[in-house]
C-alpha cells in the first residue's frame, strides 16, 4: 500500500520541475485554496533554510548530532502533501514545528566573550520558523487560528529569553507580527483572487448563454421565414394543380414549375445558410458574408409579395442611415413579422410602414385577423405562449432599447416597434447601448 506512494514521489523527482509545480497548484485548488505555487515553496523553502542555519550555528550537522533531527520535524509536513496529496492539520504542523523549535533553543547558540573569557548568546534563526508558520496558517487556515499559532509562538520567544536561551527576543517577536500581517496580507489577495475568477465564470456564463440565445433567433428567424416562403410557394402550385383534371382548369404549367422551382431555391438557400452557421459554430468563423439591414426590408417584402403573400409597403427616410446592428435587428423583427402572417394568416394583406427620422424608427406591420376561431391569438402563433418568435422579437427589441407591442387591435393584428436615434459618426444608432454581439 506504501509503495505506489513511493513510486509516485521517485516518478515526481525524475519528471523535473514542470510536472511539480502542476502537482503543487492542483494541490492547492483541491483544498480550495487560491494562492499562487510560489508561496508554498517559499514558505518551505524559508523554513528549510533557517533550521539549516540554526543547526549551522551549532555545529550539529557535521559531523552529524542527534538534533539534526528537529529538520525532519520542520520538512516533513510539506513532503508529506506533496507525495500523499493532503494537508497536514494545522495544529500536527504546528506541534511538529514548534517542538524542532523548542529543542533548538534549548541548545543555545553562543560565542566566546574575549573580554570576559566567558560565553554569550548569538543571534539565531530557529525563532524565524515560528514567524513564517505563523504567516501559512494565516493564510491558509485563517485569521483567528493564525493569531493562536502567533500567540503560542510568541509564548515559545518569551520562555526562551526568560530562560537565557536566547538573546534579541524583540526582534523576533516583530518577526512573529511581520509573519501574522504577511498571512493576513496573502489571504486577502486569495479572496480577492477568488471574487474575481468567480465574477469572470459567471461573466463567461452569461456571455455563452446570450451568445446562445443570439444563434437560437437567428436560426429561428431564418428557418421560420424561408418555411414561410416555400409554404406559400407550395399553396400556390397546389391551388394550380387543383382541378388538374377539368378541361377549364387553365392549367399554366410554367406558373407551377416556377413556383415550384423558386421554393427549392430559398430551401436550398436557407439549408446553405444554416449549413454556415453551424459550421461557424463547430469549426470557428468562415468566410464573411454581409447580414442583412434596414435597407434590405424593401427586398424582404418584395420577396414575400412574390412568394404569393399579399403584402403592402411604404417607406418614409432613409434607412441605409441606420447602423448596421440597429438595422439588423429591425430587418429580424419585420421577417419574423411577416412569417408569422404567411403561417396563420397567408390569405389576408399584410401592411408594412417603414420610418426613419433623425430622432426615431418606427416599423409597424399589421394585418385583418382571420375570421376563425382563436384567430386573436394565433396570428402571433405559438409564440405567445411557448415559442420563441415573438419571445425573440421582444428580445431584439429590448437589447436594441425600442419599445415592442405586439398583439390583436380591434380587427388587426398589429406589431409596432419604435427605436430612439441619436447621430454617431454620420450613422444613426438606437438610443441604447447595444451588446457586443449585435455590433
């Protein structure tokens, strides 16, 4: 049961630096930490240096007394979490530490007093220890436990030099409280550090799911208006096919191969066009191609009107003066407009009123209900309850900042969008801010 351990910690020293330093920070984010692998190290590496040290000023390590001993109880802590990948309680670590401590001061380090030919006590460094321990439990463990592991130190310096063991005990006693701001110091930056990459994951979050949303209406959009289109072309070569068999039918061939050839064509366009987008999707950006704009509610119109959709339109300004994501977002909203009349109600006259002024757009599409039952409801279909048509226009409308109203007036159903413009560089753009994604 040791030996895999074993195995991994001889693999760990051959692997080189790399493969410990992932072990270290994987180490630490296990525990829920957030410090950076440097710390760790230094922590350990100040501790291994200064019983080093102390043992140096003793005389201990060559040749080699029993008080050597007090480094294995100052290094095996960090050893042990790297080679079996858990933390040692804070309070073990400390007991462990603190007793190397005691039995280092317990073998003061002198020199020869020349004028007195007697001994006097030297500066050491085993008191050093107690200060960086103190500074990892802090920022590991917290403040409260950090201030009892400073305390108890402290008590451990005090003793000493009341004892005679040791000689300069302010100055270690700053170290100790030097140790306990530099934890505290250290645990603030990982909370900090902690805030952010959380902020940033929900950032991230919000950002794909808007980006989500964003690719759902513009599938939506193009599949619902390209359906509409091939819908109607298909009722109109099926109302020519009708009386197939009666002498007086007039039958125009042509005029069904024509309306049979344009709805292969926008299903071959729209199946293109969704082929691209998920291509972009799974492979990263293709080849540009231009997105439709305010300008281009003209041709969409003019498209449906041919598809067999009887459709009236006026325009007022310019809308080549609209920027490009104000006007996508416009030409969405009067496609879906329009499919939704080509789904629920193809036999009545849809009427489009386009305005662009210097301070407002406003795009109103409406048409006769249907006289059928549930017909005021349904012109809007699905959408007012589960769909995602008029769900995806209200979305569109509240990113562009406009004002959506979308339902039955009187006999009509009507969709009245208004936008405030304001003039930027030489375009005209939506009062509110748009998101990145529309730009």
């Amino acid at each position: 049961m040791h030996a895999p351990r074993t195995d991994g910690w001889v693999r760990l020293l051959r692997a080189g630096p790399a493969p410990l330093r992932s072990r270290i920070e994987d180490n630490i984010a296990r525990h829920g930490l957030a410090y950076p692998w440097w710390v760790p190290v230094v922590a350990f590496l100040g501790q291994a240096t200064c019983v080093v040290v102390a043992l140096a000023l003793r005389h201990a390590i060559a040749p080699p007394e029993p008080i050597v001993l007090a480094a294995v109880l100052v290094t095996w802590p960090t050893i042990f979490q790297l080679i079996v990948g858990q933390l040692v309680p804070w309070w073990l670590e400390f007991a462990s530490i603190a007793g190397a401590t005691v039995w280092l001061l317990a073998d003061p380090v002198t020199a020869l007093d020349r004028a007195t030919s007697g001994s006097v006590l030297t500066p050491d460094t085993a008191p050093a220890i107690l200060a960086l321990l103190t500074a990892e439990v802090v920022a590991r463990e917290g403040v409260r436990l950090g201030a009892t592991v400073g305390a108890l130190s402290a008590v451990i310096v005090a003793v000493a030099a009341a004892t005679g063991s040791l000689s300069g005990s302010p100055v270690h006693l700053v170290d100790l409280l030097l140790g306990f701001v530099i934890g505290g110091m250290l645990r603030a930056q990982m909370r900090a550090l902690t805030a952010e990459r959380a902020a940033r994951a929900t950032e991230r979050e919000r950002a794909t799911l808007a980006e989500r949303q964003r690719i759902a209406r513009e599938i939506h959009d193009l599949v619902a208006h390209s359906l509409s289109v091939t819908l109607l072309q298909i009722t109109g070569a099926r109302h020519a096919l009708r009386d197939v068999d009666g002498a007086a039918s007039g039958l125009d061939v042509a005029e069904v191969d024509a309306a049979l050839a344009d709805a292969e064509q926008v299903g071959r366009r729209a199946m293109a066009d969704i082929r691209q987008t998920v291509s972009t999707l799974a492979e990263g950006p293709a080849e540009a191609h231009p997105l439709p704009g305010a300008a281009d509610i003209g041709s969409l119109v003019e498209q449906m009107g041919l598809a067999g959709l009887d459709v009236e339109y006026a325009e007022e300004g310019d809308p080549a003066m609209l920027a490009h994501g104000t006007g996508l977002g416009l030409y969405r909203i009067a496609q879906e407009s329009l499919a939704n009349i080509a789904k629920h109600a193809p036999g009545s006259t849809a009427r489009v009123h386009f305005s662009v002024r210097p301070r407002l757009a406003r795009l109103t599409v409406r048409n006769a209900l249907p006289d059928v039952p549930g017909a005021r409801g349904a012109v809007g279909g699905e959408d007012l309850s589960s769909g995602s048509g008029l769900a995806g226009m209200q979305a569109r409308a509240a990113q562009l900042g406009g004002t959506l109203v979308a339902g039955p007036q009187e006999d009509h159903w009507l969709v009245d969008l208004r936008l405030r413009l304001e003039q930027r560089d030489g375009e005209l753009w939506c009062g509110h801010k748009l998101p990145r994604i529309l730009r």
